[in-house]
C-alpha cells in the first residue's frame, strides 16, 4: 500500500530559490552593516530605524534559506504530502521579524521626539540612503522575478518587503534633509513614517500567507480556470461541483463532474484521470480529486415525472401558469417543453422576460434539467397542439420553410426535430418585434404552429417560442 505521495521535485525551481536566497542574504548583510554605521556616526534617527529594518532583513534572509530548503524536501512518512507548508510559514516568520523591526524603529522615533531631536547633518545619512534606496530597487525586481518564476509566496514576501524597504528609505531619506533645512522633528517624525511602512508591508505578508494556511479558497477567476480545464475532456458533460482551497501556497482540488451513464467504467476512469491532468497542469494546482458521477440515474419515466412536478412548482412560484408539460431524455440529460401563460396585459418583451427567468431558474435548479423551450400564451387562450414519415432533416427544412413564409426569412432559429412513437416534434424560438402586444405574438406563433400542422404530416407536438428582438 502506498502511504506517501510521489513527487518530482523540479530542479529549476530549486535554482531559482537559491539565487534568490544569495541575492536577499548578500544585499541584506551589506546594507545592514553601511546604515548601522552611518546611524552610529551620525546621530539620524531615519538613518537608525533604516538600519534596524535592514537588520531584521539579514535574519530573515537565514530564516528564508532555511523555509525554502525544508519546503523543498521530498514527501516522506512524516509529511507524506510533502512539505510545501513550510513555506507559508517562513513568509509567517518574515512577517514577526519585520514587526519587531517595526517596534524598534517606532520606539527609537518617539524617544527621540519627547527627548528633543536634534538637526541631521545630510552628508554621511545621505550617500547611505540613497545607496540603500538603489540597491533595494534592484533586489526588489530581481527577487520579484524569480518569485514569479518560482510560484513561491516567501519570495513574493521578500520582494514585497524590498520595495517598503526603498520607501522607507526614501522617508529617512527625507528625514535627514528636513531635520536641517526645516526642523529638527522631521528626522524623529520620518523614524515613525519607517515604522509604519514596515508595519504595512507586515499586514500584507500576513494577510496572504495565513490564507495559505488556514485553507483561503481560490478566487473566482482561478475557478473558472478549473471548470474550463475539466469542460474541454472529451466525455465531461457537466461540472457542477468545485471546491479549491490552499494547501501551503498550491490549490488542492475536490471535484464532481458528469459522465453519460452509459459509459463503462474503464471509459468513466480514464476521462477522470484526463480531468485530472488537465486540472493539476495549471499552474496554481498542487492536486485535483475528480469524482465521477453517472448522468441519466433515474429510471426515464421516473425522471420524466420528477421534473415536471418541479416544474410546475417553480411556475407557481413564480405566479406563471403552465400546461402540456413535455419532458424527455437525450445524450444523459433531461430536456423540457411547455406552454406557459402569462397575463394578457404584459408587452412580449415583458412576457418574455419573465418565462426567460422562469427557464433560467429550472436550469438551474432542477438537477440534470439541461433545456427548457417554453411558449408563451396568454392567459385563458389555450392552444391545442396535436402526429408521420419523413426523415428528420426533411422535416427540419420543411418547418424553416414555413416559418419563413409565414414570419420571414430568418426570424426563427433553434428549429429542433424528433421523432417518438406517437409522431414528430417540433420546436424553434422565432424573433418579434418586442413592442408587439402578447396576444399579438401569441396569435402569430398560433397561425405558425397551423401551417406548420398543414404542412407536416404526423405532426404531434409544436413548441414556438417567441423572443423580442434588441431594437
């Protein structure tokens, strides 16, 4: 029995880790060293809480190495899902020790103020932060770079973290200029501006790596991405469940997707294994759990009855009358045909606002509902709609020709045909003027469903449904 998970760890990504690593380690080390010297020599209050931040940074560069190696490791008995975890967690660990910066650089900038600032001189402070402001530039689009190559949230963290570092050092910057052009306070004042940066820069780490964590669901456009991978397998009729969470800084995905029920098991299995495939080859995919479920599961006659008790509930709901309710199975999915009756008083464009509502809700509320062509009647006018031997493209060319003649060229479209045993079925949606009154579009698609009856033999079920055009 296999207990621990097969991973391929992938050495490019591992390269891109360690030079990010050399790059905040050595950058971090070397600034932390010029500004707390420049601060000691100078007196600078901007200059020292620059310096305690870039302090901070050189720690977490370590703790940083250590995160990525351990997160980097192969899935083992004590992590048999691997260990991309630790990662969120040093993006944690960065976060802590930028707040304790944070403090520091807020506490030095009010003792400073209470006890009296004093004027900066901007010669040494000055080299030393715009120094800083250059490097940090540098390494934050460096590091950005491989983050993004990477798909690594501790090395987003980073370069989130060196691009406040080149603010704040802007602020100090500024500071140390103000303190002896303008007041002394302003050195003092730019200390706690430092401090505030970094404790931004803190929430926004913290914000994303918790998410990662504590199991953040994916955002909607991430989703999409999922459902579209899965529709695109041959034999995916329906995907109507997707749960994406984080797992660490990946999504785990759980599934459910719809197969025709008349497919064999192997056939199930591989289109399962095809979705997920496709699914965990995105790049923001760790691993896809696909369930197969079987459409068709009722017995027809069964499902027939169902979804034509559920169909005159939402009707009624929905305070809109129904009659010669026709409902029957195709390709694992359920379709409908109805006569709906609306009151008299509504334009066509109203009436079919509503019945378009009503289609719109039994989709998606009635499971395996796939269709629903409803014609609209007003009420208290009921139509009846009564059976041949052509075959189904003559009969689907025989019914554009009529609606042709008697609506015009063009008006109608969606024009379906089937055959059952008591006769030929018909249904079209055909385009009206959508100022036209509903008894006036009732009485037009009444005089189509007659020449249509003239024109077809053995025609047992007319369905015209009509829509207002968008002028």
């Amino acid at each position: 029995m296999q207990r621990v998970r097969q991973e391929n760890l992938d050495p490019a990504r591992q390269r891109l880790y360690r030079r990010a690593i050399l790059i905040t380690l050595a950058g971090n080390t070397f600034l932390a060293a010029v500004k707390g010297s420049v601060a000691w020599f100078s007196g600078s209050s901007a200059v020292l809480s620059d310096a305690a931040n870039s302090l901070s940074d050189m720690f977490y560069s370590l703790l940083l190495a250590a995160g990525l190696y351990l997160a980097q490791q192969p899935a083992d008995e004590g992590h048999p899902q691997g260990h991309s975890r630790f990662e969120p967690l040093v993006g944690l660990l960065i976060a802590i020790v930028m707040g304790g910066a944070g403090i520091a650089a807020l506490r030095e900038g009010v003792l400073r103020f209470w006890s009296g600032a004093v004027a900066i001189e901007p010669g040494w402070p000055t080299a030393a932060l715009a120094a800083s402001a250059l490097i940090k530039v540098a390494m934050f689009f460096l590091v950005r770079r491989l983050g993004r190559l990477a798909q690594s949230p501790a090395l987003r963290a980073c370069a989130r973290d060196n691009l406040s570092d080149v603010l704040t050092s802007v602020a100090a910057l500024v500071g140390v200029w103000g303190s002896d052009l303008i007041h002394p306070f302003l050195d003092p004042v730019a200390g706690v501006a430092v401090a505030l940066w970094i404790f931004r820069a803190l929430w926004e780490i913290l914000s994303e790596n918790l998410g990662y964590l504590t199991g953040r669901g994916a955002v909607p456009e991430l989703a999409e991405q999922i459902i579209a991978a899965a529709s695109a397998v041959p034999g995916v009729l329906n995907v109507h469940q997707v749960i994406a969470d984080h797992v660490g800084p990946q999504l785990r995905v759980d599934m459910h997707i719809d197969v025709a029920g008349e497919e064999g098991l192997r056939r199930a299995h591989a289109i399962a294994d095809q979705v997920q495939e496709q699914v965990e080859a995105l790049p923001t995919v760790d691993l896809a759990f696909v369930h197969v479920e079987p459409t068709g599961l009722l017995p027809e006659e069964e499902g027939r009855e169902r979804i034509t008790v559920q169909l005159y509930h939402l009707a009624e709901e929905m305070g809109v009358s129904l009659h010669d309710v026709w409902v029957y199975e195709a390709r694992g999915n359920y379709y409908a045909e109805v006569h709906t009756e609306t009151d008299a008083a509504l334009s066509l464009r109203e009436a079919h606002a509503l019945i378009s509502s009503l289609e719109e809700r039994a989709r998606a509320e009635i499971p395996h509902l796939a269709e629903v062509t409803a014609h609209i009647e007003p009420e208290g006018q009921l139509v009846q709609v009564s059976a041949s031997g052509l075959a189904e493209a003559e009969v689907a060319d025989l019914a554009r020709q009529v609606a042709a003649e008697t609506i015009g060229a063009d008006a109608c479209h969606q024009i379906q045909v089937r055959r059952s045993n008591a006769g030929w079925a018909v249904s079209m949606h055909c385009t009206l003027s959508g100022d036209l009154s509903l008894i006036a579009a009732h009485q037009v698609s009444t005089r189509l469903e007659a020449k249509l009856r003239e024109a077809i033999t053995g025609l047992e079920r007319v369905v015209v449904h009509t829509e207002p055009s968008e002028g």
